[in-house]
C-alpha cells in the first residue's frame, strides 16, 4: 500500500502544468490544484508585488487568482499555455486594484486625513536584496520609478526584467506583438531614465515631474 502510495506521489509531482490543470478542469482534482498552488504562489506573489509596489496586497491579491484560476476553470484552453493564462488573471486583478488605489488616492487630495495612502507611498514597503545595483539605495530609487510608469509601460518591465519572460511570452500574456512589447519597453525605458538621471546624480525632483538633462547616462533597470 505504501508503494503504491508513493508511486501514486511521484505520478502527480511529474505532471505539467498543462496535464495538472486539465485534470481541475475536467476532474474537480484538488490535489493537481494544490500542486499549481505549490509550483505558482511566489512567481504570482512576486509578480503583484512589483506591479503593486505593497508586499500586503500582493499577498491578498495572489489568494485572489488562485480562486479565481479554479473559478474559471472551464475557461481554460487545454492547448494553452498554463502560465500564460494564470499571469494573464493575476495581472488583471493587479489592474482592478491599480485602479481602485487610484480613485481612493485621489479622494484622499479632496479629503484630506481619511487614512488612506497614495499610491507612491507604497514602495517603501519593498525591501530586499536586488541583483546588478550597487547599492540598495539605487534599486529602491528604480523600485519607486517603477511603480510611477503607466500600466502599459510598468507591466512590460515586470514581466521582462524582473520576471525574467521572453518577448514572445510577454507578448503571449498581453496578446500584442512582439513589436508592440519591444516598443513599449522601449519608452519605460526613456521615462525611467529621466525620472531616475537628476535623482542617482544627487538631485531630488519628484518622480512624477521628469527632469531635463543633457548629460545622459544609461539607467539599467533591475
């Protein structure tokens, strides 16, 4: 019994995602679920995180779309990319919090102290170790800059730079063109690098009003 037992393990533990995912959608089969819950939370969890700029609602968000991955889950195409269509439904959900922060920060300007924060405030809350930045202070700056990028700009440079997707998966998940993506990293990178050259050179204008300089210098985005 225990051999069959751990046969019966070592069968689902080897299944795709894809494999895994037809069998909640065909079967109602829980554990294939808890082993996309497994194999997915912290990509998904890293993933609102950086498009929220707050650890809380990143976490809040991540139990969000995997209710709503078994939720839907009749609306899954089996010859589609698992991954495809579970950071698909996390990034919406991202968007609809985006733009519920966004109303409840601009009441905060018509009514001020009512104890909510502005969405700029939330990238404090980001605090770890970030790859090819010197200093943390430099990856906090380009954390910050980030979350001021429009949707558009913000999900392109999550997804490629600190999710690490090819193009083509970029592209898959938003359903443009590779050229739409490449054209579209190409301005956050532009916005980016004038929100950030007066800032790492020592001045402090804020993120939201980029400043001017003739001496340009390449921001690499981490």
């Amino acid at each position: 019994m225990r051999k069959l037992s751990f046969m019966g393990l070592s069968s689902i533990l080897s299944i795709t995602d894809e494999q895994a995912m037809w069998r909640v959608q065909n079967q109602d089969d829980h554990k294939a679920f808890t082993l996309l819950v497994e194999r997915w939370e912290e990509r998904i969890c890293h993933l609102c995180t950086r498009m929220m700029g707050n650890r809380h609602s990143a976490e809040d968000l991540t139990q969000e779309a995997f209710v709503r991955l078994f939720a839907k889950r009749k609306s899954y195409h089996p010859d589609k990319r698992f991954s495809t269509y579970l950071w698909r439904i996390a990034l919406n959900l991202c968007y609809d919090e985006l733009r519920r922060v966004t109303r409840r920060s601009e009441s905060t300007l018509d009514q001020a102290n009512d104890g909510i924060e502005p969405l700029e405030e939330y990238a404090v809350e980001i605090r770890g170790p970030d790859m090819c930045l010197v200093e943390q202070e430099e990856a906090d700056l380009v954390r910050d800059a980030v979350l001021q990028l429009p949707d558009i700009y913000r999900t392109v440079v999550v997804l490629r730079h600190y999710e690490n997707l090819k193009l083509r998966e970029v592209a898959e998940i938003l359903e443009v063109p590779e050229g739409t993506v490449n054209s579209r990293i190409a301005e956050a990178l532009v916005r980016l690098t004038r929100m950030l050259e007066p800032r790492l050179s020592g001045e402090r204008p804020p993120l939201s009003k980029p400043a001017r300089s003739s001496n340009r210098k390449e921001i690499l985005v981490v």
